[in-house]
C-alpha cells in the first residue's frame, strides 16, 4: 500500500497538508482537515484515487471518469476547481505551484454520493475553501519576504 | 467489517493500479489518433455501454480478450513487461518479527492452529508454491 508521507518541506506546513503521492516531480496533497475524510474511505476506492493521482503526477492523460478539469471557477480568485473521481467519490482541489513543485491540492471531497451528478453545495463549500486558503496562503506569502515568493 | 490484513491491502492497491494504466493507455491512445468511444464501439464490433463499462470504476468483464480486441481495434499492439514490486527488497528482508522494519517488508503472516497460537511469518520468494500453513510450518523448521 502506498505510504502517506508525512511532509518533509516547509511548504507543505505552509499549506498544512500530507502528501498523498509525491513519486514525481509534481505531487499530490490533501488538507490535513481533509485526511480523516480519505482515511476512512474503503481500500478499493483510496487505492483507485491514489492510482488515478498518480497519473496526474505523472502528467499522463486520465479519462472523464478519473478526473473533471473543470468544476468550475472560485468567485474570488478566480482559480479553477478540479475534481479526482473513483466509485462516486470525488475530492476537489487545484492545482497550483508550491515551493517550486506543482502541487494539487485537496480541500473537500463528497464521499457519499449517491448520484453522479456533483452535490452543489460540496461544490460551492469546496470553492470558498479555495478562496479561504489563497486568501491566507498569499499572506503568508508576502510574510516570508518577496525574495522567498515563488 | 472484518479489518484487511497489509497483504490484502497491498494486493487490492495493485489491481487498481493495473486496472487505472490500462483504462489510461487506452485512452490516450484514443485521445492521440482522435477515436471517439463510439468509434472504438464500432471497431471493435460491440455495444457502446460495453465500452463504457470498459472505463467504469468497478471495469467489470474487461477481460484479456477485450483488450486484446480494443488494442486490435486501435491498431496497436501491447507488449507486457514486469518489474520487481518496490515494496519488496527480499535482500533487506529480515526474519525476525520483532525488528524495527518489519512491518514495512512484505510478509506472509498466517496463523496456524498448529503453532499453538505464535504468529509465523515466512518469506514468499522462499517458500512460493507451498501452501499457506506448510510455508509456516517451513519457516520455523517443522516437517509439513
């Protein structure tokens, strides 16, 4: 079974999350307030999400049913919310650039679907989360100095 | 719900891994050569929802000769390799049970009532092909 990682970089403290999948030079990672929520899932549908992110490290193509690029944009940065799939299960994050590494991060996940159209208040809930985190990450940001900004 | 043992764990990690790389080569060699699934329906001579179920979660009935017949369809060819799983370094693999990295070797833990209740543990590369309770007899030296 693939080991979750405990962070090692600084970065990942800045974002406060865990690396799912980090084999590449691009990773994977959740929101330790997330973790509880993929923890618990079933080994068939973690082992499925973590194949399918994998993938994304590896910048290979995925299929609709692995990934949805496009979940729609976040009202205030603008940033596109993108979701992991696998057996109804999806956890929607971004991708963005953290301490130098592409880096898709999760900040919610709607684990009991029961329909495969997505549950719009997790959507809407998963977009501020989003906003919330840039909000904070850009201050913590400017905290370290423009010379540390990435 | 009966808690799965490592082994399980890892062996469930590995099907859907093989699972999701199959379900992706064929899609990428969808998306290069621009073969919709319809398409791919058309060529392969079978219904659409079978090509779904081909890219389900739960890919039921995607058997070998499907892929055989997709890859066919696709103009391709497969070719299988293997490699050794990275999660076992038989070389560093240390018998004792009680040492540090023992848990994150793989090993075989049976159970058997004829141990009289000790955990036993054997290497699969050593004892491969035996029988679950013989491979533990073997590793604490007992005739099976």
């Amino acid at each position: 079974m693939p080991s979750m990682k405990k962070p090692k970089d600084d970065s990942l403290e800045i974002i406060e999350s865990d690396v799912l999948d980090g084999r590449h030079e691009t990773r994977d990672v959740i929101r330790r307030v997330m973790r509880k929520d993929f923890d618990t899932l079933d080994d068939q549908k973690r082992a499925r999400l973590i194949a399918i992110m994998m993938r994304w490290c590896q910048g290979v193509g995925m299929t609709r049913e692995m990934f949805n690029a496009n979940e729609g944009r976040t009202a205030k940065h603008n940033k596109m919310l993108q979701a992991f799939k696998a057996f109804k299960v999806r956890l929607y994050g971004i991708s963005i650039s953290v301490g130098d590494r592409r880096t898709f991060i999760i900040f919610d996940a709607d684990t009991a679907k029961k329909q495969n159209k997505a549950d719009p208040n997790i959507l809407k809930r998963a977009k501020s989360r989003v906003d919330k985190f840039l909000d904070d990450y850009e201050k913590k940001e400017k905290g370290n100095g423009p010379e540390k900004r990435k | 719900m009966a808690q799965k043992s490592a082994n399980e764990q890892d062996a469930i990690f590995a099907e859907e891994a093989l699972v999701v790389e199959v379900q992706g080569l064929l899609h990428e060699i969808m998306e290069e050569k621009g073969i919709s699934r319809a398409d791919l329906a058309r060529a392969m001579n079978v219904s659409r929802p079978r090509i779904t179920q081909i890219f389900s979660d739960d890919c039921k009935n995607f058997t070998i000769r499907l892929l055989a017949k997709a890859m066919f369809a696709l103009n391709e060819v497969p070719q299988f390799s293997r490699a050794k799983n990275e999660a076992i370094d038989f070389d560093k693999m240390n018998f004792d049970p009680q040492a540090a990295d023992f848990k994150r070797v793989r090993w075989t833990e049976v159970f058997a009532e004829e141990l009289k209740g000790d955990w036993a543990c054997a290497n699969d590369n050593i004892f491969d092909g035996l029988a679950v309770t013989r491979r533990a007899k073997a590793s604490y030296g007992i005739a099976a």
